[in-house]
C-alpha cells in the first residue's frame, strides 16, 4: 500500500470519477464545501483566545488549489477548500494551538 493509504493507481482513479462529474453535482458540491469552511472557520474563531485579535482576523477561507505540496499536488481547484489561520503578522498561530516547551 502506498504511504497515503490508497493502493497504486486509486488517486489517479478517484481524480478521474471526480473530474467527470455533472456540472450540476460539482456546483452542488463545491457551493457543500464553502458552506461547510465557512462554519469550521467561524468556529475557530470562536475558539481563538483573543488577545488583541489579530489571531481572530487571521482565520481565512481560500477557494482553488493554491500552491500545491505533497498530497495536494494536483488537486482540483473547484473542489478545493482550506481554512488557514495565522499570517505573515500571525505566525505564531500554531505555539497558540500546540504550545511549546518554554
């Protein structure tokens, strides 16, 4: 088995079924996948400790693939969603989220 659980050739399969689906079931699909960013994006922000807020603003929903790495090389970018959270002023976004040892 590959290192990302699918069996050789899956991903490409799988991109493949995606690819061909109905322009009706993309659009439903991709307006699912906004609305659901949407709601894990307002729930961090409720969660976000808030100092000066800059952390809070920092919480972004991006459309399309981006900069592909790894996994997400060649993702299809009407099917593709992120949350992010932190910035170039917020970097310190994950010691928020994970801690550290000082």
């Amino acid at each position: 088995m590959a290192r990302s659980g699918f069996r050789s050739g899956d991903r490409d399969r799988a991109k493949a079924l995606f690819r061909a689906l109905p322009r009706s079931v993309r659009k439903a699909t991709s307006a699912a996948l906004d609305s659901s960013a949407e709601e894990l994006a307002e729930a961090i922000r409720r969660r976000v400790p808030e100092d000066r807020g800059d952390l809070k603003a920092s919480v972004t929903v991006k459309r399309g693939a981006g900069k592909a790495r790894g996994r997400e090389a060649g993702a299809d970018p009407d099917l593709t969603v992120r949350v992010t959270e932190g910035d170039r002023d917020t970097f310190y976004a994950p010691y928020v989220e994970f801690g550290t040892t000082e």
